[in-house]
C-alpha cells in the first residue's frame, strides 16, 4: 500500500505536513495506458448497429403511446394512484417516462443526464414486435413471459411496477391495437 502523504516528522510540528509524490509504474508502461486512453477512445464507445426497419418503427410506436393513453380513459382511471418515473422501451433506445396521476406527462427518449428512475423495463426490438402482433404467440404475449423468454430485463425497484401490473401490461399494449404498427 503507498501512501499519499504523510504526517509531519516530530522535529517539524508546526509545520504542514509533506505530501510525497504517488508512486508512478515504469514510464513505459504508463505512456502506453496514455496512448491507449487516447487512441482507445474509440473502443470505448458502445457499440450499436445502424437502427434498421424494425428498430425505427418500436421507437415510433413508443412516442405514440402517450396520445394512445389518452384516448383510454378508463385505462388512465385505473393508474390514478400511480406516479413515478420509469425506464420503459427498447434495450438499445430507451425512454425515461413520467407517469402522474395514470396519464404519461413526460416520455423523452435516454439517456437524460442525471436523471433517476425507479424501474426499468426494456425488451429487445424483435421482443416489442412480437408482443404487438394482434395476436402474440405464446411466450410474446405477456411482459412477464418476455422477461423468462430473457427477451427483456426489469431491474429496480419493482413495487411500483409489481402493484400497477396490469396497468403496465394494458399501456404497453396499446400499440397492439394499431395493426401493422411494427413488421414481423
């Protein structure tokens, strides 16, 4: 363990206490972590392909389910005692989502900077687009069979979104209505 400072020496008590230089690894191999860190960059960044078909028309129908929430009132009466934040979407393009009194107040596409959520519930584009056929297969038809199928991750704090179950599943589903919303 090398020590970043340390206390003054008895002869030197009313003085500061040195503060000794870190303890450097061999030159060369700190210029090479420096050069990676400068040229590595780029092998640092996510790696994500071009958005195909598919990928653009999840993305879409999820901007359109607050317009779709308000055209369901009794759906927005049976989430009236929900509020939170939420992580809802697509794995690779998620949405952080504001619900107030049952009605989406606040759908912006991720990441926000220093924005929190309670839940996340994200599924794969090829996952959403089965789950919105008009009539899914089994193992798409449900959010929770998505998350067995490893199709889709919830991670969080799940009570809101365990105690609003079906309020989730019913919104989520919206886009189901609108046929052919997303190519099979």
């Amino acid at each position: 363990m090398t020590w970043l400072w340390r206390s003054a020496s008895p002869k030197r008590t009313l003085r500061r206490p040195d503060v000794r230089a870190i303890d450097m690894p061999d030159r060369t191999v700190f210029r090479s972590l420096a050069n990676l860190g400068i040229a590595g960059n780029a092998c640092l960044k996510r790696i994500t392909s071009a958005p195909n078909a598919t990928d653009t028309a999840v993305i879409r129908a999820f901007a359109g389910i607050p317009a779709l929430l308000e055209q369901a009132p009794a759906l927005i009466l049976c989430g009236r005692t929900l509020d939170c934040e939420c992580l809802l979407g697509p794995i690779d393009h998620p949405f952080h989502v504001s619900i107030r009194g049952g009605r989406i107040i606040d759908l912006t596409p991720a990441p926000v900077l220093m924005r929190a959520w309670r839940f996340s519930y994200r599924a794969s584009p090829a996952a959403w687009a089965e789950y919105w056929q008009p009539v899914p297969r089994p193992g798409w038809h449900d959010l929770l069979a998505l998350t067995k199928r490893e199709e889709a991750t919830l991670e969080g704090d799940l009570h809101p979104f365990m105690t609003h179950l079906q309020y989730f599943k019913d919104v989520l589903a919206l886009p189901r209505l609108q046929h052919s919303v997303v190519p099979a």
